[in-house]
C-alpha cells in the first residue's frame, strides 16, 4: 500500500476526530519527492495513544504505546510499514516544525485534507520545500545538530541517499558535533550507523561522515585506514578502497541479486553467470538475524570492516612491496570488538566476523580447474551460511581493485572471469547440492563407531567423523560400511 492509499484509508476516520492530525518528517518530504516511506509520523495537540489505538481499532489492527510520558503510540500494518502519533513537541505544530533537525523534515500535512496540489496544503515554517529543490541538506536552526550530535549521522545518510548537498552551515555543525558524538547513547550512534550502511549509497555517506571527522570519532579503526597504502593492483590507500567496495557492493546487489538493468559489462556478464541464484540469494540477505537485522546488513557490515585489520599488519618489503599478511584474521577480531562496543548482538558480531576472516578465500580458489566438492565443504564448514556473502563481497572486492583511472588499463577480465566461475560453483555447491556437499547426512553416530571400533569417547572419534563427513561430500564414501572401513583405516594410521 502508498503512502497516498494509506492516508486516503485513514481520512474518514480521521476527519472524524475533534482534533487535527497532521503528517509530518520525512514522509511529507518523500510525498514531495515522489518517493515511497515506510514508516508515517503523524502529530496531534494531545491525546496521541488514544489517536494511535482508535486508528488501530479502525484498521483492525495491533498499535503499542511507545512512550506513555511523551504520548506517543504506534500501529504497525501487516507489510511492516509503521504508523506512528505523538503530541506536538512544543506549544503548537510551528513549533513541533522548528525544532525538528532539517528543513526538508520540517514539513506538515493536514491530513483530513484533500487537496489536489500537497503544495497548497503544506505547513512550512523552515522553507523545506524550498530546499527541496535546491536539493539541500540544511538544519532547521543554528544549534539542531548541537542539541542532538546524533542528527550529524542522519545528515550525512540523508544526502547520501538523496543525492543532496550539504548546506555549508550544516556541514561546519557536523564537524563540530564530532568529538561530541562519544558522549551519545551508543544504540543510538549504532542504529544511525546501520541506516547508513543500508542506504543506497553507502559510500557517499562514509565519505561525507570522514570529511566532518566523525568516523574518527565512532569508528576509531576505520578511520585509521585512510593513509595506509597498497600495492598494485590496488590504486589506492585502505580507506579510499573500502568505499569503493562499499559502492561496487551495492552496485553487485543490484544487478545480482536484484537483477537491475546493468550497463558495465563486467556486472552483466555476473548478471548472466549468476541469474539461476539470484532468488536465493535474495531470500538468503533477506533472512532475519536478530532486532530487526538481516544477513544483508551483515554483508554491508562485512564490506565495511573487511580490510581493517591492514592498519596493524602492513609490511613493507625490500623491493616496495606493501603485505598484509594475516589481516583477514587481524580484522576479525577487531570488527568483532568494535560491533561488541556498539552492543549489537552475538549473532550479527560472529556473522561479520566470519564474513571479514573468509573474504580473501574465495580468490585462494581461482585456480585452472574449478573448487572441487571437498574445497566447497571445507569453504562451508569454515564459514557456514556466511559464505554466500563471502561471494558477493568478494565481486565488489575484485571490481574497486581494478577500479583503477583509465590511464591504468582496464579490467583484468580474465581474472573477473575465474572469480566469478569461482563463486557460481560455490554456490551451485549451496543451492544445489546442499545436502550432499555442504552439510551431508552422517551416515555414522559416535555410539556405532566406537563400538564397531571399540573406542573410547573422546577427541578421536570426533576427528574419525570429520574425516568421514568431508569424505562423504567429497563423494569418496556413500555408504555406512564404506564410511565404517575408511574410519578403521584411519584409526589404524593413528594408532
């Protein structure tokens, strides 16, 4: 259902209301834009949970109080889209409009109102629509963003996703608001920060964050990338890489797993290596990890932290070329401490974890022939589930190394071509062959081998079934007494 279909559904009811309701933020903007949001704000003089629980009885459906002490109650839709009412924050709706942090949020619409033009209706007390055609970024007063350092993060993810600019007022505040930023509830810089990381462009939002200093402030590991260099092929420093792999990340969601008209060349041809998987790789980065996250917000996080572990372990050789040795490793471990401080949770930690320690393998396979069943297994048991985003990362790895200035050479396409045969085996291996290769049935518990083989419990009947298992999905064994007869010639090399 639009925004528009929603608000027709609720103007009987509420045109029946003895105060007015009015819609507010970013869905206002978004109406101007031509642009669908997902989530409604709505204001009303007082009484917002009974507005909130009466608009649910009329929808026939659930609504929550969210703040009882700020009146404020939401109703959620059956597609997720949440509807939420809260009373003015100030005196009147002027001033619930001021205090808000940018102008082109600073919006309101009557919505017992039916009027043809949303212009003629608007309540614009900070020229939000005018910056909407200047396409600006703009704080609704002076100290917006010093009254809330958080709106520093929203500024940047909002021109970022909209394309806009920031005002240059408002691009001095976020500077400012910087070192104030630690001082902020840590879920709230958090939650800032994965909305970011989920936009569409990603890296426009890091880089407009590391030109006001804050990604100095909030992510300390990161910004310390910016002046480590790289050897060739790559063509520029860590922190300018990984943008650009942020930005070739969302650029192989679409195309892959969304299957959007793609003009590269490079990116078409994985549209058409990759199109048989692109429906379960879309479930796969839709399936829920924890609050409210996905695996694609995993993957995001992965392509984010997958080279910060370069900063600790850079070397640099006789001849001038700079090493990394270990740093898939290096950057596990300081990924998974940096998400612990931002108290996301121990699902999401160990998924990008796995995710930044795995992102190199997929490049140790490309070989003259192809991963075999046993190197699949072993890719799995290594990283499990993650390792469908350990593919996609791994795309948009390869395309910012070779993103190099005309004047570089183009594409090595040889080697994009090995990758990508790479990654369409790995998962041709998963979506297809799960059960045989990646996670195949035992056909031996530990009971029946150690008493066919008269063992005690212990480390060796977990190393005799191990043994069996990549057997068994390397297609050497089918049977319990051929798994039976090669755990016997085992046990017999170890004893």
């Amino acid at each position: 259902m639009s925004t528009a279909s929603v608000l027709a559904t609720l103007r009987p009811l509420l045109s029946g209301l003895p105060q007015p309701v009015y819609l507010v933020g970013g869905a206002v903007r978004d109406l101007l834009l031509d642009r669908e949001s997902h989530d409604l704000d709505f204001v009303v003089p007082d009484r917002a949970i009974k507005t909130a629980f009466k608009t649910a009885d009329f929808l026939g459906l659930p609504a929550y109080i969210l703040d009882r002490d700020r009146d404020t109650g939401r109703v959620v839709m059956p597609d997720g889209r949440t509807l939420d009412f809260a009373r003015f924050r100030g005196a009147d709706l002027e001033a619930d409009l001021r205090e808000r942090d940018f102008t082109i949020n600073a919006m309101a619409l009557l919505v017992t109102t039916d009027e043809v033009s949303l212009s003629d209706a608007l309540v614009d007390p900070c020229d939000g629509q005018r910056d909407l055609g200047l396409r600006l970024i703009r704080q609704t007063h002076d100290q917006a963003i010093a009254q809330d350092t958080v709106r520093a993060l929203r500024a940047a993810r909002l021109a970022a996703d909209l394309q806009f600019t920031l005002h240059p007022t408002t691009a001095a505040a976020m500077t400012a608001a910087a070192s104030q930023l630690t001082t902020v509830s840590v879920e709230r810089v958090r939650d800032e920060l994965l909305r970011l990381l989920m936009a569409q462009r990603p890296a426009v939002g890091l880089q407009l964050l590391e030109e006001a200093d804050i990604v100095a402030a909030v992510l300390p590991e990161i910004a310390a990338l910016s002046d480590v260099g790289q050897s060739a092929p790559h063509h520029e420093a860590v922190g300018a890489h990984t943008r650009r792999v942020l930005h070739w990340l969302t650029r192989v969601e679409a195309a892959v797993v969304a299957q959007q008209p793609e003009d590269l060349p490079a990116l078409r041809l994985a549209q058409r290596e990759l199109a048989t998987f692109a429906g379960p790789l879309r479930a796969c980065l839709q399936q829920p990890i924890d609050g409210g996250l996905t695996n694609q917000t995993a993957l995001r996080m992965g392509a984010l932290f997958h080279d910060v572990g370069k900063a600790e372990t850079q070397t640099i050789e006789e001849d001038g070329r700079i090493r990394f040795l270990g740093h898939d490793a290096v950057g596990a471990q300081l990924a998974g401490r940096r998400l612990r401080q931002l108290r996301l949770s121990n699902e999401l930690v160990q998924a990008v974890t796995q995710i930044v320690a795995g992102h190199m393998r997929p490049l140790l396979l490309i070989s003259a022939t192809q991963p075999s069943r046993r190197a699949a297994y072993r890719f799995f048991r290594a990283f499990g589930d993650n390792g469908i985003a350990i593919g996609l990362l791994a795309l948009a790895d390869h395309l910012a190394t070779y993103d190099a200035p005309p004047a570089a050479g183009p594409t090595d396409d040889a080697a994009w071509e090995r990758l990508l045969a790479v990654v369409a085996t790995l998962y041709a291996f998963y979506f297809d062959s799960y059960e045989e290769v990646v996670r195949p049935a035992p056909l031996l518990d530990g009971r029946a081998l150690m008493t066919a083989l008269k063992l005690k419990s212990g480390p060796e009947v977990g190393r005799l079934l191990d043994l069996i298992e990549e057997a068994q999905a390397a297609g050497l064994v089918h049977t319990a007494e051929e798994a039976l007869a090669l755990a016997r010639q085992e046990a017999e090399k170890g004893g």
